[in-house]
C-alpha cells in the first residue's frame, strides 16, 4: 500500500495545504512532504494524529474495501412503477439514499403523476428527456418541455404530472434523497 500517495490524495480532498496540515499535526511542512513521498513513514502515534485532521482513522485508512464505484450500468439500476399514478421509477445510482443527492428517472405515462412530496431542506433539480411535464409547486404551475429543466427549492408541496398525450421522461435530482 502507497501510505504517502492515500495521504496526499486525502489532504487534497480537504483542501489543506502540505503546511496546514503540518501545523495542525505540529510537524514540519518538510516531514509532510517525505511522508507523501514515500521517503519516511510516520510513527504509527503521528500517523493517527495525521489521520484525525484528515477526518479518518487508521481502520478506514487501511481498509481493504475497494475503491469507490464511479460508473454504473442499466444492471445497478433498480425500477419500480406505480399503476395507480401512472409512473415508472427508476434508481440511477444503487443506495443513493445514502448519498447527499439522488438522481432518478421518471417516466410519467400521459396523465400520470409523481406523489407529492411535502417541503424539506435541500434543493431540486430535473431535465426533461422526452414529452412535456407540468412542475407544481404550491398553486403555482410551470410547464417544462422536452430540453428544458427545472430547479427549486422545496419550500412548498411539489410534485410533477404529465397532462400531455405522450409519454414523459425526466432526470430528478434531489438533495438530501427523498424518493
């Protein structure tokens, strides 16, 4: 394991410079740089220290556990459709529900609807693949067409319908993951 290049990768992560993060260690920018480099190794008390300021510990920092995933396929993905509300859903990042936003897709059938969702923090944001789709916020309406996308702040009930007589396609994203 390349200790020296986790470390730096971590300290860039947190936006420190090699001196920050030596003062806050109460090393030298010198003994950080070695470090990194793969010239020294710290002792395993000045790694933990190095480590907490990284905001990890040496159990995650050794973990065997794989790199995180970056690309997914339609197999990842998981869908489900509600008859009722004419609507298809689906997953486009696997437990994205633990993540600080989640993106799905929606396919709303011609007069269908998502559910409505009731105000909460975070933001909202959706692009139109295909068709055209009615975003309500409150009593306000807005039609969105295939091409144009949409963002807010969930202040008031929201939900999105299809009034059209083709089906609709769109990308939601929502922070924090509230589908």
């Amino acid at each position: 394991m390349e200790i020296g290049e986790k470390i730096r990768r971590l300290r860039i992560e947190k936006q420190l410079t090699q001196e920050e993060l030596a003062n806050r260690c109460e090393l030298s920018k010198g003994f950080i740089s070695q470090v990194e480099n793969d010239l020294t190794s710290p002792s395993i008390a000045t790694l933990i220290d190095i480590l907490e300021i990284l905001g990890t510990n040496l159990t995650e920092f050794f973990s065997d556990a794989s790199e995180e995933k970056v690309t997914y396929t339609y197999e990842d993905m998981f869908e489900t459709e509600n008859n009722d509300l004419k609507y298809k859903l689906m997953w486009l990042i696997p437990n994205a529900q633990k993540n600080e936003m989640e993106p799905i897709m929606i396919t709303l059938e011609p007069d269908g609807r998502y559910i409505e969702e009731e105000p909460h923090e975070g933001e909202e944001f959706g692009f139109v693949l295909s068709g055209t789709i009615i975003l309500h916020l409150g009593k306000k309406k807005f039609k969105v067409k295939k091409g144009e996308s949409f963002y807010f702040k969930p202040r008031s009930n929201h939900y999105i319908s299809n009034g059209g007589k083709t089906q609709a396609k769109v990308i939601w994203i929502s922070t924090p993951p509230s589908f």
